[in-house]
C-alpha cells in the first residue's frame, strides 16, 4: 500500500492545478483526442465538436472530475468505479 500512497501524492499537486481549471483542461483533452484520433469524433456525433465548444468544455469537465475521482480511491477502484472493468493498479 505505500507505493500505491506514494504514487496517490506524486498526483495530487498535478490534480489540484488541473481541478482548478477541469473544464478549460478537459476540453483541451477532448480537443487533442479528436485532432489525433478523428475517428472518435463518430461516438459524439450529438455534441458540438467545435474546438471550444459548451459542449466539449462541460463534458471535458465531467473527465476531469471522474480522474480526480478515481485518484481520491486510489487503489479501491473496482468498488468506487465498478464500471471499469478489469483495471486494477499493481504497483
Ligand atoms: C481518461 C479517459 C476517459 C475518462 C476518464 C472518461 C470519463 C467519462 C465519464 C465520467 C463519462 C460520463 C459523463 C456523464 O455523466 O455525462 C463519460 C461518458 C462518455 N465517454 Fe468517456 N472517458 C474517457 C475516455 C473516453 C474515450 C476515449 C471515448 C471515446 C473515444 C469516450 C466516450 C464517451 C462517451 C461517448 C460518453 C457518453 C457521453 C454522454 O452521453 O454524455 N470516453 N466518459
């Protein structure tokens, strides 16, 4: 478990900046996923994809505070997100 808390406190100054700014950071994410990746447009064909977009700038926000999430159950993540499958960190 200490490497597992060691790695938790490694994030947490990276997930402060990043929360204090999730939607401007997530839509930026969800901007370069669609520059890089254009097929993965096709899974969002209900929102407006525009670079800077409401849509890319709240749904870009939900992302970041489901990492952050998932960093505050660091280590407990089959229980606290049942819905990701098989992952589970090992070191
Ligand atoms: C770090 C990676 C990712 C995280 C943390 C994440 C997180 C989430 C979350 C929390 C939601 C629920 C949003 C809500 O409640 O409205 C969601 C929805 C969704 N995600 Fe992801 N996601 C990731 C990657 C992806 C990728 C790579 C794709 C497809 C290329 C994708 C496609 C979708 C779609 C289509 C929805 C449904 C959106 C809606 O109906 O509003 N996600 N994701």
């Amino acid at each position: 478990m200490a490497l597992l808390d060691a790695k938790k406190a490694a994030f947490e100054p990276l997930f402060v900046k990043i929360n204090a700014d999730a939607q401007k950071i997530g839509c930026e994410a969800m901007e370069s996923l669609f520059q890089h990746q254009p097929d993965t447009k096709s899974h969002f064909t209900y929102m407006d994809v525009t670079p800077g977009s409401q849509d890319l700038k709240t749904h870009g926000g939900k992302i970041i505070n489901a990492l952050n999430d998932a960093l505050n159950h660091y280590g407990n993540l089959r229980r606290t997100w049942p819905h990701c499958g098989s992952y589970t960190p090992t070191s």
